[in-house]
C-alpha cells in the first residue's frame, strides 16, 4: 500500500475516533446535566439517551419531580415527552399522568400553586380513542378551576408529544399547545389573573390506583425555548432558518403531527401595504379532497394570532383540492363553509404574492398575485392599536397525523404602494370576495421527502481533521517529488 495512502487512512480513522469521543462527551455531559435538573422523587428518574430522562413510576402509586431551576413563561418553552408505559387505560383504571408549569413545586395537580396544570389520560380505544387532557388554571389564592378537556386523535402511548406555552409580550393572556392544538387564553378571566410567571417550575406527577398495574414510564426531552431567530419566534414544532429568500420554515416530522404557528416578533405599520411573498416548498401527504390541511397567514391586532376563523383579522388561507392544485379563502372568518375557491393555475411550489392592506375608502383588502382576492368593510384601521398589526403563519396538517408535513418560505415588507380599491361590482360578500390572481405553473414539489440532516459538533471537527491532514500529506508529497 502507497505511503501517501496509508497516511491518510490513518488520518481517517484519527478523525472517526476523535468524532466519537466527542459524540459520547456530548452524551454524557448532557444526560448527566439534564438529571440534575430535577429535584423531588428523583430515585425514578434515569439517564436516557435523549439529553433528557427517564420518569419510571414503578411500583409507587403516586409521585412527582420537579426542576431546581424556573423557567420565564413570558419567553416561552416547549417541552417533548413519549410516553412507554402507561397502567392502564381511562375507564378501566384510575391512572393519569400529569404537567405542571406553576410558581411552586407543589406536585399536587389539585394544589393552590398559581399556574397551569395538565392532567392526561390514556383514553378508551372503543369509545374515544387517543388521549384525554383534563385542564386546570390556579388562579393567586384560588383553587383550580377546571377548563373544558381537550381530545387527541393521537394515542398517548409511543407517540411523540409536546407542550409549549408563551405570554404576550403586553401581557393579555397565554398561548398553550399540545401537540398543535393551541389554546388561547386572552379571553379567559381566570388566566388573566396570571399575570406573572416569570419564575415558573415544571412539576411531573403520575398517579395510578393500584401499585400492583404497570408503571408510568415517559422520557422528558429538555427543556427548550421557543425556537427563534432574529425575526422569528415559532410556536409547535417548526423549526426556523432564516437566508436570502426570506424565512424558511420545517416542521419536524413526529407522529402525533406538527401543526404549529410561526410569529414575526415586530409589530407592522397597518397604514403601509404588508407584501408577503409565500412558497410552498413541501405539502402534507394527500388522501382526498376533504382532507382539511391548510397553512394561512394572518393580520391581526393581536399578538400571536392562531385562529383563521377570526372575524377581527385578515387572513388568507390555502388548502389543497388535489395534489397539484390549491383552494384558497381570503378576507375574515376565511374558512366559512362553502367559500374555497379554486386558484386559476397556481399550484404547490409556486411562489405567491400575497398582499394586506387599506385602499382610499378603507376597506381591508387583500390581494393575490396583484389581484383582489378579498376584502372586509368591517375590519377599520382604527381596530388596531396604535395602527399596529402582528402576522402570524399557521398550518394545520388535517385530521390524521403525517409524517409529511408543511414547509415554506417567506418574506414580509412593508410599501407605500396602494391595495387596488374595492370595486362593488365584484363579490357582494362583506367578508370574502374578488378572484384568485394568475401566475405561471410550476412542477409540483408536492410531498417528495420528511427528512433533514444535522451536522453535529463532531462531525464538523472531524471533517476538519481530515481536511487538515490531507492538506499537510500532499505538502510534504510535493517536497519529497522536489528533492
């Protein structure tokens, strides 16, 4: 074997094992940090290997953790679990699993410690199959009150599940998901009177009746901010990356769905036109036509607006008619039964102009490829505080959960340059009206792959290490050729 050859498989193999080392130091170091964490009945929780642990109730009938550190709500978190082992199944056994984002360590879910509290069951697979989440709110010196509980499709056992949850930055009110099924407190008088969380904990309780039923095991990931760039805040599982084009966004494929919403931090100037340049770079699975999956874009005078049924906002949503063609719904309340309208030869991977703004009479108006696409006479510039609007992007990937999801790109500016005017002689609806604007067909992107990759710490210090080497063999290569 050449020389030059031995040297650099030599270099090779230098850099696989380094990589390795420093793979398994992230481990380490990761998993041991993420099991101080947690205070409480930490003789249940165990390392795992995804920086995060293990909370096996085994054979106790009731226990809890907690973390030695709070956590600002007002900022956001986002908490991941998987639930492995649950003791049994809602109706027949008393057994729950419970999330606490509170401002004590009480592991009570029934406690008086101000917060929000989520207790989950595993629900009957032959009555309402998927996961039931009991909700509290424990209001500064009150008892908690209960809150309608949410439903999953999604079973709780082996699923992929998360939790996050965001103040207003004004105050008003706290944004909660599960696993995309976001609530919105801002008309809540109980959460109102939350108006402080910037020293919350997380409490972790299980409960079963009898010590004698299989044990709550759950992994708990660590805890994370909200994903955020410079511009952008997400909410659900969306993961943000901002370049030239704009912000792209990817919303990670997990089994129980990645519906999520995704904010621009900064208010925008409602007297100025919202240019809003939107590709679809990927589409969840299609079944038929009645698959309700979506993505709309919304101008709101609220911060993190998620409801594209909202009648005090603008919004324009896009839905999929066939795998190649997309329906679209414009104006406020945009998804009213029976006013999609087909886009005249736009599909998935063509870019869409998108504008939001108030012509000379000040009727809202919103416009699609240069073309009025919709309007409201009923949303004024005066609703807006201060003439400040906030913009959200919302998806929703249907009914069943997929392992394809949305992604897209987008970009915002803001213009002096006028909406065209309303004219009355187009659809005489107060809330959608106009025709889909024109643009060149594209080859659909449609749903050609879910997966991404991540270069680790590692592996960039290893392909440096390679690199290096083989720069320094052909250096001396070319002296010994010399001489």
């Amino acid at each position: 074997m050449p020389k030059v050859v031995k040297n650099l498989l030599f270099i090779c193999l230098g850099a696989c094992f380094i990589w390795i080392l420093s793979a398994c130091f992230l481990w380490l170091s990761a998993s041991a940090e993420s099991v101080r964490d947690w205070e409480g009945g930490t003789d249940y929780v165990e390392e795992n290997g995804r920086a995060g642990i293990v909370f096996n109730a085994g054979e106790q009938t009731f226990l809890g953790i907690y973390t030695n550190k709070t956590y600002n709500m007002n900022e956001g978190i986002t908490i991941r679990f998987r639930v492995n082992s649950i003791p049994g199944v809602q109706g027949e056994t008393d057994a729950w699993f419970a999330f606490m984002l509170q401002n004590g360590a009480d592991t009570n879910p029934q406690g008086v410690t101000t917060g929000f509290k989520f207790l989950m069951r595993e629900s009957n697979p032959d009555e309402n199959p998927g996961m039931a989440i009991e909700r509290f709110i424990c209001v500064p010196d009150g008892n908690p009150v209960a809150k309608t509980p949410l439903f999953s499709s999604v079973p709780m056992l082996g699923n992929e599940h998360y939790i996050s949850i965001v103040q207003r930055s004004d105050g008003t009110g706290f944004l909660v998901s599960i696993d995309g099924d976001v609530t919105d407190y801002y008309d809540d008088s109980d959460a109102f009177l939350i108006d402080d969380l910037t020293e919350a904990r997380v409490v972790v309780t299980a409960y079963k009746a009898d010590a004698g039923l299989p044990p709550w095991e759950v992994e708990i990931d660590e805890i994370e901010p909200l994903t955020e760039t410079e511009a952008w805040q997400a909410f659900g599982t969306a993961i943000l990356e901002e370049s030239e084009n704009g912000l792209h966004v990817t919303e990670k494929p997990v089994q129980s769905g990645a519906d999520s919403a995704v904010f621009l931090k900064q208010s925008v100037n409602i007297e100025k036109t919202q240019e809003i340049k939107l590709k679809i770079d990927q589409v969840p699975a299609f079944t038929d036509e009645f698959t309700d999956a979506y993505i709309g874009v919304i101008l709101s005078k609220e911060e993190y607006a998620t409801d594209i049924n909202a009648t005090d906002a603008l919004i324009a949503v896009f839905k999929l008619k066939d795998r190649n063609t997309l329906v679209g719904n414009f104006g406020q309340g945009s998804m009213a039964a029976g006013l999609d309208r087909e886009i005249a030869s736009v599909r998935p991977g063509d870019e869409l102009n998108i504008a939001f703004g108030f012509d000379e009479n000040e009727v809202a108006v919103i416009t699609l490829n240069g073309s009025v696409a919709g309007h409201s006479k009923n949303i004024k510039p005066n609703n807006f505080l201060g003439k400040k609007g906030y913009i959200s992007i919302v998806t929703f990937n249907g009914s069943s959960p997929t392992r394809c999801n949305w992604a897209y790109t987008i970009s915002i500016s803001e213009t002096d340059n006028a909406v065209p005017a309303w004219q009355e002689d187009g659809e005489n609806d107060d809330n959608n009206g106009g025709n889909g604007g024109q643009t060149t067909e594209a080859p659909s992107q449609g749903c050609s792959s879910c997966s991404g990759s991540v270069v680790g710490t590692g592996t960039l210090f290893a392909a440096a290490a390679v690199l290096l080497g083989v720069v320094a063999v052909l250096k001396k290569k070319n002296k010994e050729n010399r001489e």
